[in-house]
C-alpha cells in the first residue's frame, strides 16, 4: 500500500499494473527541525513557527488535491496502471480483513499509542 505520490515519486507507474483508489489513512505534513535548533532560537521566532505551522499542513493539503487530480493521478493512468475503484460493501470488506494487522500493529506500540495514531488518521 502506498499514495499517489509514491507511485509516481518511486516511479513505481512503469512497474505496477493496477492501483485502488482507497482513502485509508490521512495526509499531513509537517515541518521538523533538531532539537538543538530549534533551542537555539529566539522565542519570537519560535512563535513565529509554531503561528505558521497552525496553517501549514491545510494549507499543503488545499494545494495538494488539485495537484494530484491534474497531474499526478493521470501520470499513472497514462502509464497504463488499471483503476480498481471498490464499492462500499468492498471497502467495508477490506476494512474488516485489516484489522488483525492493525491488531498486531498496536500490539507493537506503548498502550494507547496505536489507538490514537488509528483514531487521528480516520477522524
């Protein structure tokens, strides 16, 4: 499983042959910077960051839509990958067949962590 934009990046178009169009997680962006770093900085600067950021990861994600939609999604249908675009009583399949993998995933994580990231990612 991956996005579009791995695909493409990877260009991963010129070796797979099909693709789903699922929304199965969320999208985000983010902006980091080390420790060291961002200590070092004057505390206006550091509210300048963090009153930027509030915005940041919107902001990427209203410019990335149209993007996708105007040239990433046909770069891969032009590739010739195949769309398999899965009807509701599918998508309710494939998210019940994941859930022992998601399962075994929290197992791997401190207790709480794997139901928040979950809990973020489909809000």
């Amino acid at each position: 499983m991956c996005t579009q934009t791995t695909i493409t990046s990877r260009s991963l178009q010129d070796t797979i042959g099909y693709f789903t169009k699922l929304s199965f997680a969320s999208y985000s962006a983010q902006i980091y910077m080390r420790l060291d770093k961002w200590q070092s900085l004057p505390p206006d600067i550091q509210k300048l960051f963090i009153e930027a950021g509030k915005g940041y990861g919107k902001g990427v994600f209203e410019r990335a839509v149209p993007y996708w939609e105007k040239e990433t999604w046909p770069l891969i249908r032009k590739a010739g990958v195949k769309e398999i675009v899965l009807t509701k009583e599918e998508q309710q399949e494939f998210k019940k067949r994941v859930e022992p993998v998601l399962d075994w995933w929290k197992d791997q994580l401190p207790p709480g962590v794997g139901e928040k990231a979950i809990k973020l990612a489909t809000e």
